[in-house]
C-alpha cells in the first residue's frame, strides 16, 4: 500500500533521511496494527462473536 504522507518535493527540500526511516517504520507499524485488527475481526465473524 502506498501512503500518500509528503510530496517528492518535501522528502527532497524537508526531510532528513532519518526522518524517511521513522516515517516508514511508524507507516510500517501502523499496517501491520491494521492488518492484526482485520484478522481479529474476521475471527470474531466466523466465530459469530461480536
């Protein structure tokens, strides 16, 4: 999935690349938090729990 955060022209003018590397780690995290609570609620429905 492609997140649209910051335009080229900000990465290339306003971000350090450390910057880069905690945005894509917290970008990172946050699908995979996502993807955790898309299971947990498919789970939920087949097991017909609320």
């Amino acid at each position: 999935m492609v997140e649209r955060v910051a335009t080229l022209q900000e990465l290339e003018t306003h971000w350090s690349l450390r910057d880069l590397i905690l945005a894509n780690e917290a970008l990172d995290i946050r699908e995979e938090a996502r993807m955790a609570a898309d299971e947990a609620a498919k789970r939920r429905a087949e097991e017909g729990s609320p």
